[in-house]
C-alpha cells in the first residue's frame, strides 16, 4: 500500500494540540466526577468543551512559529469553509429547531405514550426496548429518550419488582440503537458528512449490524420475560396527531429525501398541528425553536474549533503520524475498518461524548477509508457505532448518569445489563472480521 507523497511528513508532535485537550477535558472531568465532585453537577460538563478546545487551538496557532498568524487563520478558514463542514452545521441548526418545536408541541409525550398503550403486560421490558429504539430513532438523541423513558420504567420496575438496573439497561441500549440509526441525530450528521456519504446510505451499512445486535437483545428479554412478573403499564394519553409527525419524518427519511426537505416537513407539521390542537401558540412555537437551535450552538462551535485544530495538526503532519502508526499495526480493509474503530474509542472515553469523538476522528477516518479502500457508507457506519457503543457504556457519559440519576441508581451498576452495547460491539466486530475483503 503505497504513501501518499504529498502529504506532510509524519511528525508525532503536531498532535500536541489534542494532547492538551484530552488531558485538558479527561482531567478535569475525572478530578470533579471522582475526587472532587460539585453537588449538583455532571463532573465532565464542569469543564467546557469548547474552552478545552479553545485552548487546544491556541497551542496550535503556537507550535509552528515559521508559519505567521495569518497562515493559520488561512488553514483554519479553509477547513471550515469545507462544503461538508457547512453542510453539517446547518443541519444541527435544523435539527434543533424541530427538536425545539417537537418537544413544545408535545409531540415526544405522545409518541412515547402510544407505543406504551401498544404494549403487552406481559412483555414490558421487551416493549420498552422497542419503544426506545422507536423514540431515539425518531427523536435523533437518547439523552432525550431517556429523559422520557427511564422514570417510567421505574415505576414500571417498582409495582412488578423488577430489578431496577436492568430495565434502566435495557432503556439505555434502545436509546443508543436509535441514536445510532436515526437520521437526525448529531452522530449521523457528523459521521455522514465528514466521510461524504449519504445518510440513507450509512443507514443501511448500519442496519447490518445493528439489527442482529438488537434482535439478539430483544430475544433475551423475551426470554427473560417468561421467567418474570406480569407488570401493568397502564393507559396514558396521547394525541394521533401529535405522534404522526416523527412517523413521517422517519419514513421520510428512510426513502432517502434530502435531510433539509424532512427536517423542514417534520418543523412545519409540529409548528401546525400543535398550533391547532392548542398545545402550543405562535408566540411559544417560535420560541421553541430558538432554544432547540440554541442547544446546538455549542455543537456547531465544537464542530468549527476541530475542524481548524484538525487543518492545522494535518499540515504539520499529525494525521501522517497516526496513519504511519496504522500502517504499521493494522494491514488490509480489514485493518484499516478495525484502526478507524479503534480511534473512535480512543476518542470518546476521552471526549465522553459521541458527537464530539466523529467530528475530531473524522477527518482521520476519511483519510483511512480513502487509503485502504473502505467504502464511505462503511467508514462512517463504523464512526458511529463504535462511537455509540463506548458512549452507551462508559459511566461517566451523559446517557449513563442522567439515566442513573433519574433512577436513583448508581451509573455503574447498570453496566452489566447493557445487554444491546455489548453485543453492538459484537456483532461489528463480527462484521469487520468475516466481511472485509482483502485491500
């Protein structure tokens, strides 16, 4: 496999910048999370991400004193201004936006409350894992389905007496299936656009191995289920209405319509039906919007500040080195599917976030997948399930605590019945193994 002469030469130190943010982020996250906790607060939020980033950046600007400021700010404005790049970030604002009015409308109570009535009582944990993969699929985020899902399933929990960590679990697993396939989450976003494929493409790359993992997650509930008590759901409210628009948008979606042309179907149904059914006015409508958009500011500004560290350490030849790295130690397709997984890993256990590990490995994995051959649907297929597998499972990730604090649980004990995380990372790696064809 031959090198790419006009690249940089490869030089270990122009990584530095990352170094500093990692140890910047991961060290300020586990010395609030675990030796020094705020009452009150996240230990890996304490620290923002885009000031650890800011500061990553200005040691960029730093190491190469040949190159004036105005170079930097050229290789800067460069990358940002990379179609994808701008692609992306109007995406998230989009996204938000019709998650701001989505949630406004009470479109998330109502499609949460359908699915729930469908239900057997005899099958409740198999019925949540399903409506959790149903909800995060159609909501585009599992922080979000487990905010909704987890204080029902423990009340779900507590009146059959179930254990609590294990359909806790088994909410958190749907949510990462979901996060994982939807089209509208930031992970597919990042991963889509920074490999240059299309999502109804990555979609089906995906499918291959999502789906095995979940329906061996789902028979093992099924099976847990005949062994366990009957627990009543019981009948909540919900408006057909309500609930129809994320049904259409994933259909939408899935036919593979342009991302902008569902997303703005879905912002006008919501804006509409919940105007007319008076759960919402115009006023709190468009109101809504602009705190869904706000929430993804500091995506997109995250989005921007790696772009430029990712410009500047690829000049200096930083990429070089970490791909004469995987030369080295990953050969063939199958090497180089297994190198960009592992970076991924790598960056989310220090990043503790899944959007936030794509959007720095991205850039790295295009350059993989371009130099052994993988196809671009596959390079970000595996961007983000190895992304969502490690967010799905490390304690200290947003999913995990917010799940754990909802239920009055700790994070950790709810590993060991992640069932869907654990064999998500089975059945890609199975994948990886038995399907790559040699470079």
């Amino acid at each position: 496999m031959e090198q790419n002469t006009s690249q940089p030469k490869a030089r270990g130190i122009a990584l530095l910048p990352i170094l500093v943010f990692l140890v910047l982020y991961l060290g300020a996250g586990i010395w609030y999370e675990y030796i020094a906790p705020i009452e009150g607060k996240m230990g890996f939020y304490v620290m923002s991400v885009v000031v650890a980033f800011g500061v990553a950046l200005i040691v960029a600007f730093l190491q190469n004193r040949k190159r004036q400021f105005i170079g930097n700010i050229q290789l800067c404005a460069k990358s940002i201004g990379d179609v994808n790049i701008t692609i992306m970030l109007f995406i998230f604002l989009m996204a938000g936006a019709f998650s701001g009015i989505a949630k406004a409308a009470g479109g998330v109570e109502s499609t949460a409350h359908l699915l729930l009535n469908l239900v057997p009582a005899a099958f409740a944990i198999p019925g949540l894992f399903i409506i959790a993969c149903l909800i995060s699929m159609s909501m585009g985020t599992s922080v979000g389905t487990i905010t909704v899902l987890v204080p029902i399933a423990a009340s779900v929990a507590e009146s059959a007496g179930f254990s609590l960590p294990l359909i806790v679990g088994t909410v958190v697993g749907g949510a990462m299936f979901g996060d994982n396939l939807s089209f509208i989450s930031d992970t597919t976003i990042a991963a889509t656009r920074t490999q240059g494929t299309r999502m109804q493409d990555k979609f089906f790359a995906n499918l291959k191995v999502a789906l095995p993992a979940a329906l061996v997650t789902l028979a093992v509930l099924i099976a847990g289920a005949f062994n366990s008590n009957v627990a009543e759901l019981g009948a909540f409210e919900y408006s057909p209405l309500l609930a129809m628009p994320y049904f259409i948008v994933l259909v939408l979606a899935i036919t593979g319509m342009n991302v902008f042309t569902v997303l703005g179907t879905g912002i006008f149904l919501f804006f509409v039906l919940g105007i007319a059914t008076g759960v919402t006015n115009f006023s709190e409508a468009f109101s809504a919007m602009g705190v869904g958009t706000n929430g993804m500011f500091e995506t997109m500004i995250v989005t921007i500040l790696a772009a430029s560290i990712s410009a500047i350490m690829r000049d200096g030849g930083g990429f070089e080195a970490i791909l004469s790295f995987i030369r080295s130690n990953f050969k063939g397709i199958r090497g180089g599917r297994l190198g960009i997984g592992l970076l991924t890993v790598l960056m989310d256990i220090a990043t503790a976030n899944n959007t936030v590990a794509i959007v720095v490995a991205g850039p790295i994995a295009k350059t993989i997948s371009e130099e052994y051959g993988i196809d671009p649907k596959d390079s970000a297929s595996i961007l983000d399930t190895f992304s969502c597998i490690t967010q799905g499972i490390i304690p200290y990730g947003a999913q995990l605590l917010i799940a754990s604090a909802l239920a009055g649980i700790t994070s950790l004990s709810i590993i060991p019945f992640l069932f869907y995380p654990f064999f998500l990372a089975a059945s890609v790696s199975l994948w990886i193994l038995l399907s790559a064809k040699k470079a």
